[in-house]
C-alpha cells in the first residue's frame, strides 16, 4: 500500500518535525493481544492495557557511531547463563511505576538514555477501549462540523460517559453485535440516554451535542458501523506497525519478530510511491538493540498504567507523595522522553482519548523538584 498521501496528511495535521531524517530504529511491543474481540462474557484481553510498539534509536549524524552497549550490559551484572536480558529482569516483581524506576538496573537504563543525545526512545500506543468506539462518533452526522478538534473532543465526551458505566455499554455491544450493529434505533437512543442521565441540565456542551446528533441519527445508517464481524474490533495491530514506518519514511526500521504482522506486511508492503520502505524483522535474542527496545516499551507500560489509572487531578498530589529517589528517577524517564522529542515529534504517536493526552502533556512539563 501507497502510504505517502497519508504522512504527507499527518504531517500537516500534526505539525511533526524532522520526519525527514535518517534515524536508526529498533521495536519491541507489549500488551500485545494480537486480535481485540468481544465474548459472551466481556473484552478478550484488558480493554485498560494499552497495546505498544517502540523501542530505542540513534541518531545518524556523519562520521559517528552508535553509543557503546557491552558497558550497559556489563552494569546490568546478568547471570552468566542469560544469553538476553528481557523486561522481567529489570521489573523484578515491582507492581507499579514508583517501584520500578527504583529497581537498580531500570536506574542503569535511565542514566544510560540520558547519556548521550543520539540515543532516544520512540513509541506508538493504542488505547483499545477508545480505539474500539471512536467509529461510533464518526458514524455520525455534523461530528465534523467543525473540524478535526471538534471530533476529537466529541470522541472524549462518549468516552467519558462510556467509562462511567462500562459494564452496561459492553452488555450493549455484546447484545447488539458491535461492531455489526443489529439494531441502530436502540444503540443511538440506548447512549443518548445514558448521556441525558450523566448531564440532564445540558451543560456539558459536547456531551448534550452529542445526544442531539445521536438522536438524529434514528432509522439512518451508522456507516462504521455495518457490514464488519460480529465483535472484532482489532483484527491485528499491522497498522500500527505501518503507521511507526511511514511516520518516518527516510529512517531505518527494525522489529522483534512477530510472525503473523509479518505476514500481512509482506502481502501489503509499506509503499513511498514505487519503493518499499526500508523496514525488517529480527528475533531479539539475536539483537542487543531490541532487547533493549523490549525494556523501554516495559517501562512505557507501567507509564501508560499509571496515567491511565490516575484522575487528572490527582496527579500533582501522586507526584508530590512520592521518594525523593523515586521522583529522581522518574525525572530521569521525562528527560529522556522530552529529549527524544526535541529530535523529532515523530516518536511520539498515540491513539488515545484527549483525557489522556492531558495527563502526558502534564506529566512531560512538570516540576519534579
């Protein structure tokens, strides 16, 4: 497939900067479920786990070389049997983000990211729950009547009235054969009605403009929404892999093997035009860089998690109750993204509500000290 339109439109959306340049790229993924479907009984896999793909990267600048790993894995102090180092070697039982950036080896990785500027991380992650019900909004008539921004913020609206109750939505979506709809009358009148319980004074405007469109949307057609298989929701996370590709079509891609991804981009090359994009697979026992890669999207879940877990407002007050050690190192982890940044835009991507998006902008500017 042709992806050139496409980066050439997200580009302009999304203001990425330096998607030109040749960077070297390594992936590993986590929360990996590789299919999303509805059962009888709920969700196949944690709806709040994100899926992510990312890793490690270097910059290629003239006349340089990649920084030097036999240090870090010499400081890592493995086993002498281990023939890799995997996330599970650094997490060492820690059940949340306070305790795993304080674990010794997760403290020798963050010094060693923040060591030099040519190393960076990237990562693309996917909310499957939002991801799962965005196609309901942009079913709907007038949702993009005033542009992309406006979309998003009805998107966060149904969100927010669908996470209040989830447990009744996904009894709807089981009943109704989401995401086939059977019966288009009693899915738009069912949240429509949800949304006029949670703000029945209308003062949540995008959540009292939703109602409305949705009530207009009677005995029409919800386009998304028909013609699909009964509860499949994510059939594979091929695109995600594509979309990381294209994002920075002039770099070099490589990623921890996935079989069955790899099959599907080997039928659908990721295209500039007439010419592939330079991308390939590598088991990680046989690859440092994406071991290294398998630790950083491990550290990336326990950020996702805890964001995800935490009110917005509550944030401040977490941050402020932490160690002093584990707010240390948890500087450690913002420097690093925020550097990875100021390189390019780029490797940061996400598919996830406005809500969230908040809370990693406001995790990236804060204060730590």
């Amino acid at each position: 497939m042709d992806y050139e339109m496409l980066y050439e439109f997200s580009r302009m959306l999304n203001g990425t900067t330096n998607t030109e340049r040749n960077y070297d790229l390594y992936y590993d993924e986590t929360n990996n479920p590789r299919t999303f479907t509805l059962t009888d009984k709920g969700f196949s896999y944690d709806e709040s786990a994100f899926f992510i793909l990312g890793g490690i990267g270097f910059t290629n600048e003239k006349g340089t070389k990649a920084p030097e790993i036999a240090d870090l894995f010499a400081e890592f102090k493995l086993q002498g049997n281990m023939s890799e180092i995997k996330f599970r070697h650094i997490q060492q039982g820690a059940k949340n983000l306070g305790d795993l950036i304080t674990k010794k080896r997760t403290i020798v990785f963050l010094d060693w990211l923040n060591s030099t500027e040519r190393v960076f991380i990237h990562y693309n992650y996917v909310d499957n729950f939002y991801f799962s019900i965005v196609d309901i909004v942009d079913s709907l008539n007038y949702s993009e009547l005033l542009g992309q921004g406006f979309n998003r913020e009805l998107k966060d609206a149904l969100f927010d009235v669908l996470t209040k109750d989830k447990e009744w939505f996904v009894r709807l979506m089981i009943d109704l054969k989401y995401p086939n709809i059977t019966d288009i009358n009693l899915f738009v009148t069912s949240i429509a009605s949800r949304i006029n319980e949670i703000n029945p004074a209308g003062e949540n405007f995008y959540q009292e403009y939703l109602r409305q469109i949705l009530n207009g949307m009677k005995n029409k057609n919800l386009p998304f929404l028909e013609e699909n298989v009964d509860g499949q929701l994510i059939d594979n996370f091929s695109q995600l892999y594509a979309q990381s590709v294209y994002s920075l079509p002039y770099s070099n891609h490589l990623f921890d093997l996935e079989t069955k991804i790899k099959e599907i981009l080997q039928d659908e090359p990721i295209m500039f035009g007439d010419k592939k994009l330079n991308y390939d697979w590598e088991d990680s026992k046989n690859n440092q860089m994406l071991q290294l890669s398998d630790l950083t999207v491990g550290i990336l879940r326990y950020w996702t998690s805890f964001l995800n877990e935490t009110p917005f407002e509550e944030l401040n007050n977490k941050f402020r109750a932490m160690t002093v050690l584990q707010r240390q190192e948890i500087e450690k982890l913002q420097s690093v993204m925020n550097k990875s940044l100021r390189i390019s835009s780029a490797f940061k991507i996400g598919t996830g509500s406005n809500s969230f998006e908040r809370k990693v902008s406001f995790f990236l500017d804060y204060d730590f000290h």
